[in-house]
C-alpha cells in the first residue's frame, strides 16, 4: 500500500472504523483510541497489507484491541454506567435507545459476531477468520444472539 | 454447509442455515431426524427471527483525520531535521574556512606597506617575456602562497608560488620561504636572493621590494 493509498483508506474507513468502535465500547474517547491504534498498525505494516484489504484489517485490528482492552478492564462492572454514559451524551430517539441498549445486554461475543455480521456485512466465513473461532461457533453464536435479543426485546416492530 | 454430525452444540448453526436459506436438502433431513430424536431441542415458531438485527448506527465522525495521517507527519519531522544538519553544516563549514584563512595570515607576519618603485632591485637574466606575462595575465593566474614545507620549526617554503614582481617585471621564483626573523626570502631562478620585509602578496603575484 502506498502512501497515496493510505491516505485514501482514512478517508474511506476512519469514520467506519470509528462507528465500529464506538458499538463495540460505548465510549467516544476511547473509541478514538483504538481508531488511532488501529490506523498506527496499518501504518507500521503497510507495506505488507494489500488496499483492497485494508478495511478487514483495521477492523480485525480494533477487534483484537477491544477484546483486549475488555480483557484488561473490567468492563462488566462499569457496564450500565456507560451505557448510561452513552445515553445522555447521545439524544438516540427510542428504537435506536432500545436496540443499542439491549445490544449491550448480550455477551461481548454475542455483540461482537452481531456487530461485524450486521454492521460491517462480514459473511461467517470472515468473522470466523477474524475472530478465530470455527465457523459453526460463529453461526451458533448468531442464531443465539438474536434469539436472545428478540426475548429482550419483545417485539421486532420495535426495532424494525 | 457440508454434511457433517449434528450435534447439540452445533444444531442451532442448522436452524440459521435453514432460517436463511441455506440448508441442504440432505442436512435437512438430518436436521430433522435429530430433532425428533431430541424433542426438547425443537425450536419455537417465533424463537429466531432473522428479521432482528442491527439497523440503525451513530452518525458519528471520527475528529480530526489529520492525526491518523503518521506519514505526512513523519516526513515533516524528518525534513525538520535534516534542514537543521545542513544549516550547522553549513555554519560549521564557514566557521572552519574563515578559521583556516585567519591561521594562514597569522603565520606570515608581512608588512603591508606600500612598495618603493625605486628600491626595486631587478634580475634582467630571469624576466619572463612580454608573451609569458601576457598568457599570464590573460589567463588571470592565481597562484595564492601555500605553505607545503616546513623544514625547520624557523622556515617555512613556499613551493607553490613561482611567480614575483620584482621591479615591475614579472619572474620566476625558485624558492620561497620565510626566515626566522620573520623576513622572507626569495631565491630567483638566476641564483639572486633577496630578503626583505615589504614583501606584498597579491591575489596574482607575489611582489617584492627590497631596501637596498
């Protein structure tokens, strides 16, 4: 990847990258970290990271650095005080509150296969590949996560 | 998904395959002979839903993109630098040049003043021909004293110069250095020495004049 290109891939995926983050922990500065992170690892390897796959880089990059970050923090007992964070500082109306909010009420892997199935369109090829875990854990985790998500919220014309 | 045991771990990737469509006919039929055999598996109608899902995301845009651009910022920083080392480079190399020429003139003490035309003694045998001095002046020769020699911690030769205006009249110098007494002497081609203070070097020619 060149320069030019890399260029070219802030402008394309910063904001993507940053969105992703945001989903996956809930906090702006902290979210702009890993944005930072992870574009400082594309950097240092740009020149074995091909353009086209710069994208599936810097997401698996930040995937690996939330899941980090989750590890060093303990992260389940400040949950709902983010969540509560987030809320105030973000005037969501109540579908997006709901679905945001229960999203967060799912297991970290839960969340995780479903934000990378549903926001970014990995396929569960993809998500098995970056997350490392096989392709029948991926599909069971997702068939599980909506399960749960449509006992939490009820009904889905409340988020549709 | 290709045709492999079903188990209770692994049915639910089953049920979302056959939710989504992707079943095969034949791990279909499996699907269903395991859930016969375990009927406390058996899904609801309404447990899974692939209508649930993410829809709607923060507009948020990431502050600031510049600071994600470590290239530009580093080349920056590298010319930062190297136009730093090449203006103390500089500096140092000035420094050294003004240094070296203030040496070389403080090692030959000559008086500077102004020749006497009529204490010129001249060296008719060792003039230079009009031509010579023509050629010599038209291909404005410069030929600045260096010292290459010392001999004695007293004298010091100057080897390069060769050429000295004795008289008004343009000859070749064999040797010339200075004495101890900080006078120098010139040794002309002919044999004749001369050894005087007022010598004037020039930017072209050394000139010489002599008290006797």
């Amino acid at each position: 990847m060149s320069d030019k290109e890399y260029k070219d891939c802030v402008v394309l995926n910063s904001d993507i990258l940053y969105r992703y983050s945001i989903m996956m922990v809930r906090n702006h500065p902290l979210a702009q970290d890993i944005v930072q992170e992870s574009f400082l690892s594309l950097w240092i390897n740009r020149n074995n990271v091909d353009f086209a796959k710069s994208k599936g880089y810097l997401i698996r990059t930040a995937y690996y650095i939330v899941v980090s970050w989750r590890r060093k923090n303990d992260v389940k007992t400040k949950y709902k005080q983010t969540i509560t964070e987030y809320k105030t500082e973000n005037s969501y109306n109540g579908v997006e509150d709901a679905v945001n909010y229960y999203l967060q009420l799912l297991p970290d892997f839960y969340k995780d296969v479903l934000i990378l199935k549903d926001m970014q369109g990995y396929s569960y090829e993809e998500i098995a590949q970056m997350t490392d875990s096989s392709l029948e854990k991926i599909k069971v985790t997702v068939y599980r996560a909506r399960k749960r998500m449509k006992e939490l919220i009820g009904k889905k014309e409340n988020i549709i | 998904m290709e045709k492999v045991k079903i188990t209770k771990e692994n049915y639910e990737a089953f049920l979302l395959d056959m939710a989504e469509g992707n079943l095969s006919k034949a791990n279909e039929e499996l699907l269903n002979v395991f859930l016969l055999e375990n009927p406390e598996l058996m899904p609801l109608n309404d447990e899974y839903d692939p209508n649930i899902c993410i829809k709607n995301f923060p507009n948020d845009v990431f502050p600031n993109k510049n600071r994600l651009l470590f290239a530009t910022r580093r080349k920056n920083i590298i010319i930062r630098y190297i136009s730093a080392a090449a203006i103390l480079l500089l500096i140092v190399g000035i420094s050294l040049f003004i240094n070296y020429n203030s040496h070389f003139t403080k090692t030959n003490p000559i008086n500077y003043t102004a020749k006497s035309q009529n204490n010129i003694q001249t060296s008719q045998e060792n003039k230079l021909n009009a031509e010579d001095k023509e050629i010599i002046m038209a291909n404005n020769f410069i030929e600045t004293p260096i010292k290459e020699i010392i001999t004695t911690q007293e004298e010091i030769i100057f080897d390069t110069l060769k050429l000295v205006r004795v008289n008004n009249e343009i000859d070749s110098a064999e040797e010339i250095y200075i004495t101890q007494n900080q006078s120098i002497e010139i040794r002309i081609d002919g044999g004749n020495s001369f050894e005087n203070e007022n010598i004037i070097p020039t930017n072209k020619i050394l000139t010489y004049e002599t008290n006797h």
